[in-house]
C-alpha cells in the first residue's frame, strides 16, 4: 500500500490523502478538498483515482468532490448516514474498500466529531490510520458542529485505544503545534511534547511527522487519562473534581477545557 499525504496549506491546516495500490496503480483519495494538488499528485505517480473516500460531511473535506469525480469518474464512499451528495457506497464498521489488487482499508465507525464519521485502517506489518477529524496529532476533535463529547470519548476508549501501538497517525489537520501546547499547558511536566514542540513549530508541512499510537500515547493528552500530572492540573480547574476520576470524566473536562483554550 502507498500512501501520499498531501499539504493543502490552507488555513484550514488540510491534510489530503492518497492511498495506492502498488501493481496497478489504482488509488483512494480521502478527503481531496484540494483537489488540483490531489490530481496533480495522482498524475505525477502515474495513479489514477476511482474511489473517494470523505471521512464525514464537513465542506473542508467533501469540497472537492466534484471535481475530482468530473475528473476521474471515481466512486465516492461516505459513512452510511452522512449528508453528503452523490454517495455511491454507504460504509459501516467492518466494511473492507479494495483499492487494486494489493491495498485495503477496514472501515471504523467513529462517531464523536460528527455523528456520521469514518476513519479507516490498514493491517499488516505498517498498520495506518487515517483518521478524519477524530484523532489529531496530540489532540482531539472538536464537538461543535453535530458532534457528542461522550462519544468521542466511547471512540478513543474502545476503538482507537485498541489498535496496535506502530499504527500510523494520518489526521484530517495539522494542529500539532497547538496541540503540544495545549498538552503542556495541561501537563506541564510531559517531557517528550516539550521536547517535540520547537522542531513541531518549524516543521516542513509537506514532508510532516508521522507519528505513530505509541507516540500519541506520551504526547496526546486526550490518551493520557490516568496522568497524576493531568489529574492534579485538572482538580485545579475543578475543584469539585474527586481525587480519582474516572477516565470518562477526565477526557470529557479536558475536551471542555480545549474548546475554551
Ligand atoms: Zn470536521
Ligand atoms: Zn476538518
């Protein structure tokens, strides 16, 4: 499986993906809101896009749907309650998208961000996720726009928490600057997003890290549930707070905390 992560340097911060099949050449293209920098890139691999993948409905990640289908003629793949136009495939957890011969995604319904989210994986000795706007590098999505707090808390605790520890961490945005801050802010002591954060601040945006479960177990606050540091912290701002809350409570006071920060 082959995997392009395209910058769009919008001030979105979007990410685009594509993901190949390497025998023929066949590829997915996730979220293509850029779609001239998706096309581009499709051709300059020799590629050619059939399936879309948007991860859920928010126009910075179906924006360039059109395009690329008058383009391509490609499918496009959507959650199977998403209120998007033109769907030709409703997904649901379990579902497998074949792209060529050699590559395949498994189909994560991850409702939390919106309540009509896909994320999707790879297996095999490289497993990835490409996660939408669910799980950030060092965060987490937002609530704001048809989305639940406690269920992306139920997404993290019993699906993305389980995946294998080398999973690749392929987000719908790049917030990892802001998002070490954040972390820092909430755990002053966390070693590992200390020493990240000026190199993250000056990271080449087209050649960004990728980082993997393992690593967003040290730096991503919203996987750091049991933390004293994060704990203590958090009993400060909510003095109500018991000594030991329980991890549910914790992601949703921190989640509460991020839309203020
Ligand atoms: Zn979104
Ligand atoms: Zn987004």
């Amino acid at each position: 499986m082959l995997v392009e992560q395209i910058w769009t340097g919008n001030n979105g911060r979007n990410f685009n993906y594509l993901v190949a099949c390497s025998e023929t050449g066949e590829a997915l293209a996730i979220d293509p809101l850029d779609h001239e920098k998706c096309l581009a890139r499709a051709k300059a691999k020799g590629w050619n896009i059939t399936q879309i993948l948007n991860t859920h409905e928010h126009r910075d990640h179906t924006g360039g749907n059109d395009q690329v289908i008058a383009a391509t003629h490609a499918k496009l793949l959507a959650h199977h309650s998403a209120k998007i136009d033109g769907v030709d495939r409703g997904l649901k957890a379990g579902d497998v998208i074949k792209i060529g011969k050699t590559a395949e995604l498994e189909c994560l319904d991850t409702p939390g961000h919106t309540m009509a989210h896909i994320c999707v994986r790879s297996h095999g000795d490289h497993p990835a996720l490409f996660c939408g706007d669910t799980l950030f590098n060092a965060g987490a999505g937002n609530c704001h726009n048809g989305g639940h707090p406690s269920e992306l808390y139920n997404t993290f605790s019993q699906q993305l928490a389980r995946l294998p520890e080398n999973t690749l961490i392929y987000p719908g945005h790049d917030y990892i600057a802001n998002n070490l801050r954040f972390t820092l802010n909430r755990e002053p002591d966390n070693a590992k997003a200390k020493e990240m954060l000026p190199s993250m601040e000056q990271q080449n945006t087209d050649r960004a890290l990728v980082t993997t479960l393992a690593l967003e177990r040290e730096i991503n606050t919203f996987f750091r549930l049991s933390s004293p540091s994060v704990i203590a912290a958090l009993r400060e701002a909510f003095p109500d707070l018991p000594e030991n809350p329980d991890q549910r409570t914790v992601f949703l006071k921190l989640r509460e905390l991020r839309n203020k920060w």
